[in-house]
C-alpha cells in the first residue's frame, strides 16, 4: 500500500511530519510505502539529520504550499504545484491509496471531494471526530461542520459510515447509533431531526438506540451519534477548547488530557472513494504517526469496501 | 409587588421551596410579597416547623400538582386546581407580577406561552442559560430549548431581548452580541446563520460583534449568544454534565463549580409579557431564594418594559 503524506502541512511543518514518519518507521507492522510530498532539499536534509533512511520512503518534491489562511478553491486552482495539490493527485491517478495532511483544512475538504470520487450511492461525504467518554471509551460524533445544512436522508447514510467506521476503525462490535437531538421520545427536534428519526429506525444497516441529548454527549450512552454539520461544529470546538481552559487552569486529569485530540491523530473524509485524513494544524510527530497508522488499518481493513457494500444493499 | 411561586415543582417539594422563601426573607431588601401556591395544609405545617411567620407571605391553596412526567398541554387542561395553573391564573389577572416553578418545565412553558400574552411584536418568547465563560464572567446563550426551528427574525428579536437580560439584569453595560456559527467570517455558516447575520450587523438595538464559534463559547468573547434553540439546547445540557463529570470525578475546581446551573436559580422566559422563571427539578433553597430575587429585580427593573421599548422602535 501507498500512503502520500503531505509534508508541508501543519504548524510545525515538515519538521514534525519528518519526525512522525520517524516514529511511524519504528512501529512492528509497516507495510506502507510513504511517498512524502513538499520541499524535497528541506525534507531530504531533515531525514538526513534525523538518520531516517529506507526502502519505504520516497520523496515527491512540491514546490509551492498553501498557507492555513488561503481561500481553499482558490489555492488549490492556482497552487498545481502545492503539495496538496501534488497529494490528491497522486491520489486521484492512482499512484498512491491515501492520502494525509495537516494543511489547509478547507482545501483538503475541496480536494477531497472534487479530485477524487465519492462512494457510489452516497449523497455527501462526512467528516467527524472522536468524542471521549466518561467511561474511558470513545464515541464518534458527525458530521462536525462539512455539512452546516443537511437532509434526512444525509444524516441516514452518515450514520451508516460512522458505524462502519465504529466497528472495523474503532473495534465498538456492534456500534450504538444515537440521533443528537434535544429530547429523548420520538418526535422530539427540529424538523430534521423528526424526519431523520424514523430513516434511522428502518435502517437496518445500523443498531439504532434512538435519540441521545446533549447530556448523553459525553456519556456511554451511543458510539455514533450523528447530526448535521452546524451543530456536530460547534459540539467539537467546544469540546476542543475543554483542553485548553483546563491546561490554563492547570486542572490536570486524565479525562481532560484526552480531549487533547491530536492524540487520535487525524479526521478522515467518509464517503469519498479513498482514505483522505485531515490532521489538525497543531499536529505533532505522534499526530503524523497516528494517521498514517490510520489511513493504513483503512487501507489493510479496506473499510471502504465495506461502507460503499453497506450504503448499497 | 407580588410574587407567585409555586411550592409544590422540583424535585424537593415542598421543603426546598419553604427553605427557599425563608432564605430570601432572611434578605436584606425584601419589598416583594409571596403567594406561595400549593398544598395548604403541608405548606403551613413546614412553615410552622421552620418558625417562618411574616406579613409578606400568603399561602395559596391548590388541591393538585402536574408531575414532571405528565404531558404538558394535557395537564395544564385538565387540573386546572394544580399549582402550575392556579400560578397563571393569578399572574394572567394581575393578581401576581411574577410567577416562579420548579415544576414541569413543559407544563410552564405551555402556561406562559398560552396564559399570558406575549410581550408586543415578539415573534416567539425565548429561553436562555448562563453560562460561565474562563475568565471569572458569564454569557448568556439564547434560546435553548423552546424554538427548535427558527426564522433569522426571531434570532434577531432573541438577540435585543437577551441583550437587555444581560445589561440590566447581569449588569454588563453593552453587552457583546455574538452569533454562534461554525466560522468566524461574514457569510459563514447553515442557511439560517448566513439570514440572520445581516440582521444583526444592522440591528442597532445591539452592539454585534459578528460570529462566534464553539471555540468562543466558553471564552469572553460575547455576552450574548444567539442560536436556535436546537443547537441551543445541546450546549446547555452538555455543559449541565461537565458539572455531574467533574464531580463524578472528584475533579475539584472553582471553575467548574460555576457548571452547577442551580447557582443561578432559574431561566427566565422571555418575550412574554411577565416574568415567568422555570427552575431546574433539583433546585434547592438557594435556587428557590435566587429565582425570587431574580423575579424581585426583573420587576423592579421593569426589564420587561425596556425590552419592548428595544423591540418597538
């Protein structure tokens, strides 16, 4: 399998990409061959400096990079020769299976979804994060803002994806799928989400536990919950920032550390044909580890077979 | 003025309710005189154990009580002798100025929709909750719960009448208005978000200070924050659970103390045209006590007369 990696992206690019493909590099199971994208000089003397040397890594020089604040569709049309750019070609071409960076967040989302193809059969793709429970577990929330207004029948095939995702990513056997809503009956919400709950209840392609409230967030209550992308949006940046004020505060404690979410490496793209991670800005090098750890168990488990065979049948 | 307060809502009744009424006439300025509405006999006899004797209270007899289960419309409709509806009978006919419960949330939603009018030109009356923010402050999010659907001309209107909740009820002088969307630039955001933003950019009845994110919502960045009430309510009751975690944790801190919602004795409902205050099933004394005062001040205020001012012109 090929995993391009984009090295340029990210706030401390592409030192700490360098050092995550170190760290990647002295894990037990590698089958991964690492195409590493950006400023080839600059990358080949940092893997020097680090002694980073194999078979399993080959560097793509990109000339140009697109920058966190740059107008994605913009940058993407007119920086061919960025990295991201680079990436979801190889991508798209075939020579490569995944494709990562930690990047401009909005121009992987547009190269993920116009450079390569959704899944057949699926309205839009999602993106989603991991929500820590009290429990210890983890749950998995979406869509989280690549979708601020949403259908039904969107939010019926999101919770298809997150389930699949649930159960071969996240090892959960036969994952809870909740409705986010803002009571527990049947009935209850919006208008959407009235007309999702009965989609969800008929899917038999999921394990349906009806609807969980904002106080079942972060409790063990369902290991997928899905919403349209406004809400899903703000839920993890709130989340996000429970980190951060409780670092600031120096309130230390192991549930806390765990809403550090560079520790889950990356986002992925679902619904799009092949894996695409999204790293945050912030990653570090066992961020760039964790996801291409990541796009590799999608790959090995060929996670996307399933989700297009369950979105089919 | 005159108060009702219902004795027999929350989940401690009557006891919490009589401790309630014995803290706040333990206060220094207590011009408000109380109907206490509920069992008589029970009242008096706790009144009676708890040597609470004094010229401002009246003991209200209701023969019935609406459980927290009980469908709302339905109660309401049929015991007409609960205290709930005994409390909107005397408010409606300007026998009380306020009206307080702890009671079915539902059941004095319904009541204060229905019971009495709105306050003129209001679209739809709203819900709000504090909430703490980092720095030591609090903010106040609206609505959260009662509109799960939402036009941008209510969001509009949610906006002036929390903004004058925050400035003469929290006493913040010019209350920052925030819209929470899921980025920070003009044009951001679901097909509501993108409607409403111009009407607040344009609305001088507030100081808009453009959109906050889910980032923001814990930080000082606005004193006022407008969503619908679907997003909303998600907040509230996931920030309700860091205070049940936390403590569920043994992790002790200042700030998350400031999580506990009963601190701040009740939600008001505002755009009708008397204050109503809906407390939470577990309030304590302190609750009850704090929602009478809140009750005293939005009457002595006369908030409600500035909000239609605002609103009018």
């Amino acid at each position: 399998m090929k995993i391009g990696l984009d090295m340029m992206g990210g706030d401390f690019a592409p030192l700490e990409a360098v050092k995550g493909v170190q760290l990647y590099l002295a894990e037990e199971n590698t089958p991964a061959e690492l195409f590493l994208i950006g400023d080839q000089p600059k990358i080949e003397q940092l893997l020097s400096e680090h002694k980073i040397s194999s078979g399993k890594i080959k560097v793509v020089h990109a000339e140009e990079v697109i920058d966190m604040h740059e107008h994605p569709t913009k940058a993407l049309k007119e920086k061919q020769k960025s990295s991201i750019a680079i990436g979801f070609h190889l991508l798209a071409s075939g020579k490569t299976d995944a494709f990562i960076s930690a990047g401009n967040t909005g121009a992987m989302l547009v190269g993920a979804l116009f450079s390569i193809k959704a899944l057949e059969g699926v309205l839009r793709p999602t993106i989603s994060t991991i929500i820590p429970k009290e429990n210890g577990g983890t749950g998995l929330l979406l869509d989280v803002g690549l979708n601020a207004d949403c259908k039904p029948e969107q939010l019926n095939q999101f919770a298809i994806m997150g389930s699949v995702y649930a159960q071969m990513m996240l090892g959960i056997e036969k994952p809870r799928v909740g409705l986010l809503n803002v009571g527990e009956e049947e009935g209850k919400g919006n208008i959407l989400a009235q007309a999702t709950y009965p989609l969800l209840k008929e899917n038999k392609h999921i394990n349906f536990v009806g609807n969980v409230e904002g106080r079942d967030v972060l409790i063990d209550k369902a290991d997928v919950m899905v919403c349209e992308g406004f809400t899903g949006n703000i839920i993890l940046k709130l989340a996000e920032t429970l980190y951060d004020i409780t670092n600031r505060k120096q309130i230390h404690h192991e549930y806390f550390d765990r809403f550090n979410f560079e520790i889950y490496g990356g986002t992925p793209v679902l619904g799009v044909a092949k894996p695409v991670i999204i790293g945050h800005g912030i990653s570090h090098a066992t961020a760039f580890k964790n996801m291409i750890l990541e796009a590799q168990k999608m790959i090995a488990k060929d996670v996307l077979a399933k989700m297009k065979e369950e979105l089919e049948n």
